[in-house]
C-alpha cells in the first residue's frame, strides 16, 4: 500500500502547523487477523492524500483506522485526533 499527498501549502507553512490527524506505530487486527502493522502517518492542514494498493492490502483498515472504526491493538499505537 503506498500513500500519495498533494499540497496546497509550502513545505515551510505545513512544518509549521499542527497536525491534524497522526497515527502512531499503529498495528491492527481484525477477526484475529493482523491487518497492518507499524503503521505511522499524519495529515497536516492544507494536506489532501490518495491511498492506492491491490485489493487486500488494508487500504480500507487503514480509512477505517483514520475514521476511528477500528481502534490500534492495545499497547500496540496510537491515534491523535486535533480537529
């Protein structure tokens, strides 16, 4: 799974600010399964992203994740929300 991000500000304006969403060395598990693993990624103001990969891949767990459907294992990462 990769991860795309276009943005809308300069390099220098989004260092600057604070995050928005962050997940954290996150793993996930679904039905017992591991789903992703070590998963670290933020979304900064301005920011807007594309997740592409093959079916199977998490893309789904992942916005799951990031909409807050599915939680980290526990002891296992951390989401941050600052909206």
């Amino acid at each position: 799974m990769r991860y795309y991000k276009k943005v809308m500000k300069t390099a220098e304006q989004i260092q600057e600010e604070e995050y928005l969403i962050r997940v954290e060395n996150a793993d996930v598990s679904l039905d017992g399964k591991g789903v992703l693993y070590g998963v670290s990624w933020e979304l900064k103001p301005g920011e807007q992203w594309a997740v592409i990969g093959r079916n199977g891949s998490g893309k789904s767990t992942f916005l799951k994740l990031l909409l807050g459907e599915v939680r980290p294992l526990p002891d296992r990462g951390r989401l941050t929300y600052r909206l």
